[in-house]
C-alpha cells in the first residue's frame, strides 16, 4: 500500500535564533518539529541551547538531530548538559550505512542523569518498531527520583495525619493516598513539608502567593498532596492535575427530628381542623340520639307504660317523671363509642341505634387513619422537612444567621462576584446572605472549625456553608445527637474542581494526568472515597426513632393530668354534695307539715345505665 505523506518545512535561519529566542521558539512550535543537522559546530550548540535551556516552552518542540555514530559521545553529553526534563521531546536520528536509528533523550528531572530510549530502526525496504507504547508510557519509570512535595492539615479527607516519634506526617485521606499512589506508579518518592493553618494560596498585592501555591510558584516544591481548588487567578501561576473530583458549596441547617418535640408528636397523625369536627360530631350524635330517647320516653308516657321495663340485658328505660338525666352521660357514651371503647348500653329504639352505630363507624374509621398516618410519618423520619430549600428562602428569615469556616474560599468567591461586572448567577444570593445574615454578627458567624459549624446548626436559626465533601466527612465524625439534627439543603452553589497542584509548566503533568487516568478508570480514587466516607450515614431510622423518658415524657405529662384533672373533680363534686345535703336538710327543716301522713315524693326521672368512668 502507498501513502502519500506532505510535509511542511519552514527553514529557520540559525543566527535569527541566537539573535531573537522568542520568534525562533514561536516560530519552531508553530511548526512543531525541528530537525537539526548536527555538525557539532558551536553554531548548533548555541542554537539548542537557546531552544531548549531558560524560560518558555521548549517541551511544544519536538527537536530532531540527525547525527553519525562518531556524534554519539558528543551529542548525548550536550543535551545532558541542558536544562531539560521528562516533558521534553529531543530525538536523535542516527544515521548508519543502510539505517536509519530513532532514539529518544530526556532526563526525569533536570538534575537526573540523561536517558536514551531506542524506538525504531528504518531499513531500506521497512520500518522497524522497537517499543511501541506511548510517550507516557515509555517515560513512565522515573528511576526513584525525589519529588518535593508540600501540604496542609486542613481536611482529614484529603489530607490526614498523625504525630508519630514527635513529627506530623500524612498517613492518609483521598488526596494523600493518590499522590501516594502516583509515587508507587511512575517510580519516585515523596519529600512531603506540611504548612500550618490554613495555608492554600492567598494572593499579595505584589502578584505572589502565600501557602501552598506559593511554595509551587517559588519553585519551592514539585507537587502538593493536599486538593487546590481551580481559580483563574492560581491558573496564571500554577498548573493542576486532571480534576480528581468536583466540589460545591451546600448549605447545611437545623431540623427536628421526630422525637425532639415530645408534645407536639402525638398530633402528628390529625390535623386541628380534624379534632374539631370529630368533636362536633360526637356532640351533634349525642343530641340526636338524646332527641330520639327523649321521643320514645314521651311515647310511653302518653301511653301510660311508665312501668315498662325490658330485662333483656340492660336496655335503657325511663320512668316517667319530671326530671331528666343529663346530657353528659349521653356525650360520655358517644365519646367512647368515638374512641372505640363501646358501651354497656344499647338504645330503646331503632332511631338511637342508627345514631349509635354512626357514632361507632365514624370513631372506626378515624383511629384507623389517625394510627395509620402517625405510624406513617414516624417511619418515615429519614425524609425530613428543613425551614427553607435554598439560600434564597433563607434570604426571607429575618431571625436566621449564617456563616461558614473562616478564610474558607467562598470569601475569595464574594470578593471575585465584587469585582465582576456580571458575575455568575450565584453571586446576587450569596452577596444578600453575606449582608443580610453573616456581616450583622461577622464575629459569631465566621467559626473556626466545621465542628463548631455544625454545633450552632444543631442549636437552631444558624445555616452553615460548607463544602459538601468536607463537610459530609466530618458530619460523619460527630456525635449522633449532633449529626442527627444536621440537614444537609440539595442545592449547590460555587461548584469548582480539586485536583493536586503543580509548577507552573510542569513537565510531569502529562504523566501524572495518564497516571491518575488509569487509576480512576481501575476505580481505585472512587475506593478511596467509599473506605474514608464509609461512616457517612451515622443517622439511620432506628436510631433518629429511640425514643427515651424525656422524649416521650408527653405521654406520661397526659396521664398525669388526667389523674389531677380527676381529683380535682372529686373535689368539686365532694364539696358540691355536701352543699346540696345542707340546704335540702335547710329546706325540710323550714317545711311545715300539716298531714304527717302525707309525704312530698318528687316525681323524678331514673337513668337506669351502667356508666363507666
């Protein structure tokens, strides 16, 4: 098969790049390759020198030095010479009788020794492919170099450590374990400093960075093994991994669970409104089973069987007279048929039984959907219901406060909203909760840990901003009396990546960015972040529905006052029976009696009822 291959070549004229380095590298990456005949004159070399050593990016050329085997010695030692990296592309064609050598130079740091990588061999009549893997791949040993490596002791998630002999060390989280992980892969150990506070990156006024941005931007360190979140300012000044994971600002706020209130989580099950008209209800049945035996007594009085008795087994009967029992038996018998406790009693005529049998199936029906949905609604204390869905409701409580870990980067976020003409769409809600909610109070609102955090969300009226990963890991750490009362709100605001920090034009980035390629697509960085947030939920149903002696203390409260509600009546009724017995007594004292014989007998009415109390 014949292919037809059209190269561009664009001469460069050797003294314009000693003369003018930045169009001669301008000029060579526009191209992209550059194939120099080497002639070990002092013209090449200081053409390779200005190409390849000093500031710019020489790893955008790929350099070609066509060569002899006598150049070998001379050409290797040259580029040894230079100020070059892993990320740098020189090869050296090396021509023989009847073939042609492709050989790769790099160094894995500029103070390693140089490496030669044999690749390919044309003949006259075929191309021999010698390793055919990648770049990454074939430069992916880095011989046990050291790395300097920089972090902080902010988030035990992404960066955990322990005293150990006297000194601080990383033993662990998602951001450690990674780099940890690169060192095992590409073959280099790890020289870790770990700064104090929180030291991520703040930018001075002269353009240069505190914390760990800044030891990367003063060539102090290689690489962090702490996150860095993305900002287009640190972006001018450092270069970053591929994006590990995407993070967002959520905000997390107080919710009673379904046993703070002792009181109110009876009513759970009924409405008000319900009460009243199931109240309503048993009065309206009592009245009209009241009219009904009231109509049935007047029958039997007109039709003179006031001696009229049924021993059938309690059936309700009058004598005829002049008084009348009351119409709080009748409510009493209603109001348990209503709660499904019955009634020794049965009504004299078919009216009253239909008012009866009503009074029952409305009180069966209402203990079925009242046990039901209370039943429903404790099983259900895993869904439960914050004061407001978003920042935007917070926004309408006056009463609230809110606040977030102090230096945390959201205030680089409220100062970046500040300086833009038109920010992004979550700049309008997180400025009004910073004046309105956080900046009356700065000094309370602004804490110092996400523990502290959650402890004034627990206490009510305080939202906290937080990013969710963080957050959600050290929620998991707390107490469950604490944790349990943490609502954590859906939406997100201020997304970003985090990812490991980099030099400025790091010549490792590539390979470190196939590294953590590979490692994410075996499901190792998704491992880390299940084994560390393994205790995320600490609230499960059982536990959020343990009830205790305080918790149900309304139960025992409505017991109570029902045993005082009854001796306060038998009180009343005490002192009510003997002010009756005194003034009958008073009255038949002042009575005269004309007919011994005759005796006044009050025509009264008897309730011939079992009631129950």
């Amino acid at each position: 098969m014949k292919l037809d291959i059209v190269v561009r070549l664009t001469p460069v004229d050797q003294t314009v790049c000693l003369r003018d380095r930045t169009t001669c590298l301008r000029t060579m990456i526009d191209a992209g390759t550059v194939v120099l005949m080497w002639s070990d004159s002092g013209t090449d070399r200081r053409v390779i020198e200005t190409v390849l050593s000093g500031p710019g990016r020489p790893d955008q050329v790929t350099l070609m030095l066509v060569t002899v085997p006598s150049q070998r010695t001379a050409v290797h030692a040259l580029v040894a010479e230079l100020d070059i990296s892993i990320g740098t592309d020189v090869w050296k064609a090396e021509v023989h009788n009847d073939s042609v050598s492709m050989t790769e130079l790099y160094k894995p740091c500029p103070s390693c020794e140089l490496v030669s990588h044999r690749t390919a061999r044309w003949s006259s009549d075929r191309l021999e492919v010698l390793d055919p893997r990648p770049r990454q791949e074939r430069r992916g040993d880095l011989g046990g170099i050291t790395l300097r490596a920089v972090g902080v002791k902010v988030f035990p998630i992404y960066t955990d450590v322990e005293n150990i002999n006297g000194t601080v060390q990383p033993v662990g989280g998602v951001f450690f374990e990674l780099a940890s992980a690169l060192a095992s892969d590409l073959n280099f150990r790890l020289n870790i400093t770990l700064l104090e506070g929180y030291a991520y990156g703040k930018r001075r006024p002269d353009g240069t960075y505190t914390g760990m941005v800044g030891e990367l931007q003063a060539g102090r360190a290689d690489m962090t093994v702490s996150e860095v979140s993305f900002t287009n300012e640190r972006e001018q000044v450092i270069d970053y991994t591929q994006t590990v994971s995407v993070i967002s600002r959520r905000v997390y706020v107080h919710i009673p669970t379904v046993l703070d209130s002792w009181l109110a989580r009876y009513s759970r099950g009924i409405s008000a409104g319900m009460v009243a008209l199931s109240l309503a209800a048993v009065v309206l049945l009592a009245l009209t089973h009241r009219f009904c035996e009231r109509i049935l007594a007047r029958a039997q009085e007109d039709g003179r069987r006031e001696d009229w008795k049924d021993t059938d087994g309690g059936r309700m009967f009058l004598e005829v007279a002049e008084g009348e029992a009351g119409l709080a038996d009748t409510l009493w018998i209603m109001l348990g048929l209503m709660l499904q406790q019955g009634a020794d009693d049965s009504p004299s005529g078919l009216s009253s039984r239909v008012a009866f049998l009503s009074c029952l199936l409305l009180g069966l029906l209402l203990t079925t959907a009242y046990s039901a949905t209370l039943i429903s609604f404790l099983s259900s204390s895993g869904s439960p219901r914050p004061p407001f869905a978003d920042l935007q409701g917070l926004t309408k409580m006056p009463d609230w406060s809110a606040g977030w870990k102090e230096g945390e980067l959201i205030e680089n976020v409220l100062d970046w909203c500040a300086l833009r003409d038109n920010p992004m769409p979550d700049c309008h809600t997180l400025t009004a909760v910073w004046n309105g909610h956080v900046l009356p109070d700065k000094r309370n609102n602004l804490v110092q840990s996400y523990e502290e955090g959650f402890r004034k969300v627990a206490r009510g009226n305080y939202a906290f901003i937080a990013p969710n990963e963080a957050a959600d890991y050290q929620l998991s750490k707390m107490a469950p009396e604490i944790a349990c009362r943490v609502h954590k709100l859906e939406v997100e605001y201020a997304p970003g990546g985090i990812a490991l920090g980099l030099q400025n034009n790091s010549p490792y980035k590539e390979l470190f960015d196939q590294s953590l390629q590979r490692l994410d697509e075996a499901g190792v960085t998704e491992k880390l972040y299940r084994s560390i947030l393994r205790q995320r939920e600490v609230c499960s149903p059982q536990l959020a529905s343990a009830a205790t002696l305080l918790q149900t203390l309304g139960a025992f409260l409505l017991l109570l006052a029902g045993m005082v509600s009854s001796g306060l009546m038998l009180l009343a009724e005490r002192l009510h029976s003997r002010a009756k017995r005194r003034r009958d007594a008073d009255r038949n004292h002042k009575l005269p009696i004309t007919n011994p014989s005759i005796r006044r007998i009050p025509r009264t009415i008897h309730l011939q009822i079992k009631t129950w109390y």
